[in-house]
C-alpha cells in the first residue's frame, strides 16, 4: 500500500469558478484556512483551459454564471477529467437546474448558498478522498496490465519467476479490492450519517422514522419483493425525512395542515431534495426513487409527477402507507389503543384511491402478526467530542482528519491510549472533531 500512502499524503488543487469576486474570495479564504490549495477562476471559459494543463482533485463551481451556467461548465469539465469530482454551488431557486447538473455533469454533490463551512469543508474532504482512490485504482489496473504483459513473455522454465509475478499480481489485486471496498463502505456509511442527521436534529422525530422504517419491512417482507427491494424499502423509511434537513425548521415543526399554501408548496419539495442527496450513493437508488414518488396516489392525482397504479415504484406504494399510518397515529388525541385502531381504519378508508390495494392488506396483516419485531438495521448513534470519549465505545463513523486521510476506521473500540491521541491530533485540527458512537 505504499503508493496509495504517497498519494494521500500528495497536495491536490482544487478549482474554484464563480463570477462574484466576493463568494469566490470567501471560498478561497476557507480552502486555505484548511490548508487547501485553491485555484480561482471568474470565467468558465478560463477554468476550462486550465483543466486541460493540469489536474484538479475537485471542482467547485456556481451555478448562476454569465455565458455558461455550473451545469454547461460542468458537463463540459467531465469530459475533460472524468475523473475529477464535482460540487455544485446553487440556491433555493435553482432546484430545476441542479437536477439538470447532476443529469448532465454527473456532480458529486451540492451544497446551498450560504454554505456552512464545516458541511463543505466535510464534503470537500470526502471528494479528495474518493478522488485519491480513484487514482490509486487506475495505479493498480495498470500494474496489473504491465504485470500480465510481462507474465507473456515468460518461458515456461522460469517457474520460479512465473510464481513470484503471480504473487505480486494477487498482492495488488487484493490491494485494489481492498480500496473498491472502502468506496463500498462510505456508501452505506451515507445512510447511517444521514440517518443520524435526523436524529440529532430537534426538530425532526428519529423515532418516526424508526417505526415507518419496520412497517416499510414488514410489509415488504410479506408481498415477498426481493431481498434488495426489502432493504431499500426498509431504508426509504429511515431516510423519508432526509430533505427536510436542507429546510428552515419552521416548514416542518408544525403539520403541513398549518403552513399556508406557498409554505406547504416548498415543504413538498424536500423529497426531491433528498433525490439529489441520495444521487451519488448509485447503489441506494430504488431508495432515492421511492422517497422522491413517496407522495404519489395510487389513483393518480399525487405528486410530483402524477403516476398511477404500477407506474409508482412499490418501495414508494409501501412507503406511502407506513409512512402515512404512523403520522395517524401521532396527530391523534385519543388514547393509545384507540389511535393505533383509528390510523388503520383511515388507511384501509382510502384504499385504492390513495393507496395500493395490495399493500394496505400487507399493512393488516403484519399488524395482526404479533411476531413481527422491530429491526435497527440502521443503528443510532450518540454525537460526542473527543472531551466526552470513554474507553469502550465504539466508533459508529470513521474518522479522517481535515486533509483527508483516515484516522480511526468504522467499528474501533476506543483506549486510553486512542483517545488520548485523537485528542492531541485535534489540537491540530481547525474545527473539533463529530465523532459518532454507537448505541449499546
């Protein structure tokens, strides 16, 4: 692994593009701060030139520019380096051309204007880390190429040698499915991350998202979808709430009932927010679709795109009603029993109307089927600082430091002797450590 430690420890350039002399000196100001090397560029134009001189690790473009708006730029970018990451700058307004920019740029990410510092500053990090290991896996494949080549020209004599080069190729395949595994692992990472995002914030109910995310299994499981269509249904339940996070507080503290008609309109939209969130994590797509089409009706006159009957993905149809079910049974006065009953009965009321026939029987009889019994296959996590660490937690997200480069992996079980140095490294850190832990 000795080359992928020359590459982390390697200075990357990042790109930044924005026309507005001030945001860009802001950007530059924060990158350096963190000892980040940013390039400034006004014009797209000129960014692009650059690009084919030399190498970025990331791109950070607006989205509202003259001559060649983020998307224009940012498909135009991909083509030249492809392999160089992607984050978009844009505004509440500019929902429709972000989608656009994540469509035709393939962006990594995007972040909304004003940004918070230490979010960009995390997504930024993970750029340059997936950016490294994409490098570090071109490194591989062409040794492996080169390694092959030579194996050629090898005479069936030199079995000692043909057995060494074997050796050596098996080393660096395995030293390229270890790198393709951790890019695995930050995935699922992103649900738990997400996850926790909501359950650390006050104003959303982690709990919620807990009981619609079982009901979201067991109904799954019992209309016998595949295995994978089960776990994305399970995760659109942790996940349904997710683009709330992007909103201000006040559009989802109180029920959509009390918002007036432009408030409710904005709310409405936090599932396409979650979309975009959720777009780089490819292997998460059924749950980005399902959460995007939560609010369709089966008998069309849902939204955002009006689909009908078996046009809406089923892990949609399931979120749907659990979704809907458990929000009954939390606006309801009335006692406990009686609100379970009652937040039934309005889910069968509008049965093939609202909802799938089938998937309101599924939510019966999992109800009636006492042996269905709640599964955290997202588990919660505490969010502490490093003041707060005790020997014996373990570590539910890995920690990297502001350069990138990991620190302490998912799952290390904290000693006094790791905590103590994760304590001296924060000293030379410009922002304090999040550190997740999970729940016993």
């Amino acid at each position: 692994m000795e080359d992928f430690e020359k590459i982390t420890k390697y200075p990357v350039q990042i790109m930044c593009l924005d026309d507005e002399p001030s945001v860009l000196r802001a950007l530059v100001r924060l990158l350096r701060h963190h000892k980040l090397q940013a390039v400034p560029f006004t014009e797209g134009a000129e960014a692009l030139a650059a690009l084919e001189k030399q190498d970025f690790a990331l791109i950070i473009s607006d989205m509202r520019m003259p001559n060649m708006n983020g998307a224009e730029f940012l498909e135009k970018a991909k083509v030249i380096a492809p392999d160089t990451q992607r984050i978009l700058l844009t505004g509440y307004s500019d929902l429709i051309s972000t989608v656009n920019a994540v469509n035709q740029g393939e962006i990594h990410a995007y972040v909304k204007k004003p940004w918070q510092n230490q979010r960009l500053i995390y997504l930024i990090e993970q750029a340059i880390e997936k950016y490294r290991l994409k490098k570090h896996n071109l490194t591989l494949q062409k040794q492996i190429v080169e390694q092959n080549s030579k194996l050629k020209e090898l005479n069936d004599s030199l079995e000692l040698l043909v057995d060494k080069r074997t050796k050596q190729i098996r080393q660096v395949l395995k030293q390229l499915e270890v790198a393709n595994e951790h890019e695995r692992t930050d995935h699922k990472a992103t649900v738990e991350l997400l996850y926790n995002f909501i359950n650390a914030n006050p104003n959303l109910d982690a709990q919620l998202a807990k009981n619609i995310a079982t009901t979201c299994l067991h109904i799954a499981q019992f209309l016998k979808l595949s295995d994978k269509l089960i776990e994305m249904a399970n995760m659109a339940g942790y996940l349904a709430q997710v683009g709330l996070l992007a909103m201000d507080p006040a559009l989802y503290k109180v029920p959509p009932t009390e918002l007036n008609e432009k408030q409710r309109k904005l709310f409405y939209t936090h599932p396409a927010t979650a979309q975009l969130m959720l777009m780089p994590a490819q292997h998460l797509s059924e749950v980005a679709e399902a959460i995007y089409h939560q609010f369709e009706k089966y008998n069309g006159n849902g939204i955002p795109k009006g689909l009908k009957g078996s046009d809406i993905p089923i892990c949609a149809h399931i979120l749907s009603v659990a979704r809907d079910y458990w929000q009954n049974i939390n606006l309801s006065q009335k006692p406990q029993e009686q609100r379970y009953t009652d937040a039934l009965e309005l889910i069968k009321m509008y049965s093939g109307n609202f909802y799938h026939p089938k998937v309101v029987s599924a939510l019966e009889a999992t109800l009636k089927d006492k042996k269905n019994t709640q599964s955290d296959t997202v588990k919660s996590m505490d969010i502490l600082t490093s003041k707060q660490l005790k020997p014996g937690m373990i570590l539910g997200l890995a920690i990297h430091s502001h350069k990138g480069i990991m620190l302490l992996p998912k799952g290390h079980q904290f000693t006094e002797k790791s905590i103590n140095k994760l304590q001296q490294l924060e000293t030379q850190k410009p922002t304090p450590f999040r550190i997740m832990i999970k729940d016993d």
